[in-house]
C-alpha cells in the first residue's frame, strides 16, 4: 500500500525544546515531499503560533495546512482530529499514516483506526515504552526512518 499522506502531531514530534528541527526531520521531510506524499499538522496552539514554530523550524513549505482545535472543534490528539486532517489531504486511513509524540496521540489514532508511528520527543522511559507498544512503529529519531527506507 502506498502512502499517500501523513500527519504530524505538533510539539515534540516535530520540536527539540529549543524549538528547532528534531534530528534528521527535514531529510525525512524532503523525502516523503518528493514521493509525493502531502503532508498535514495538528496542534492545541493558535494558528499564529503554531505558523511561527513551522517558520522558526525552517519546516513551513512541507505542510499543506495546520488544523487547530479551535477550527476542528476538537482536541488535537483525538481521532476525530486525524480523520479530519485526513479529509482535508484527500486521503483514507489506509494512505495515512499518524505521527505523534504522546501516548494519547498514539493510542487515539491507532482505536480510529489509523497507522501510527511514535517519535521519542519528550518522553520519559516508561511512557516512551508504551508509545512503542501501541504504534506500528516507533522512532526515537527521524535519521532512523530515512536508515529504513535506504535497506
């Protein structure tokens, strides 16, 4: 199956708490743009703000669109958001795949019946280990994911 579209929760999944790119996140971004795979991000923070990260990032020109809680009417993390987002690139669950950082994320994406991928970001030892057992697949860096598609 192809992929055809993937969403990224905003914050850790895609932020080092200075703000700026995790490691190997705009290679792996380049990529999935020169496959052709359309790009979307969820976020509790404002428009404004969640724009302003994407821009200090450097990672603004890769997605399509933010999709906040206060234009979805609902909380980023749950199922409801990712089907939505998912609506907005044109795609289905089966062409999508969810990227996130928490375990809420992860788990609410998974039940609505999406892929899920884990990103370390923040997470302590034991949460971190219950993001990986709930996500297809789990990364603790983005280099990880362009080593896998290089075997």
């Amino acid at each position: 199956m192809r992929l055809q579209s993937a969403i990224f929760t905003l914050g850790d999944t895609l932020f080092t708490p200075d703000g700026a790119a995790r490691e190997g996140l705009d290679k792996a971004l380049s990529l999935f743009k020169m496959e052709g795979v359309w790009l979307g991000a969820v976020t509790a923070l404002s428009a404004e703000d969640a724009q302003k990260a994407l821009e200090k990032a450097g990672l603004s020109s890769y997605f399509r669109f933010v999709l906040t809680e206060s234009v979805a009417l609902c909380k980023a993390d749950s199922g409801t958001m990712f089907e939505r987002a998912m609506k907005r690139l044109h795609s289905q669950k089966d062409d999508t795949i969810v990227f996130s950082g928490s375990l809420a994320a992860i788990q609410n994406a998974k039940d609505a019946g999406f892929r899920t991928v884990a990103v370390r970001g923040g997470a302590e030892k034991e949460v971190w280990r219950a993001m990986r057992t709930a996500a297809a697949q789990s990364l603790e860096n983005y280099s990880e994911l362009l080593a896998q598609t290089n075997e």
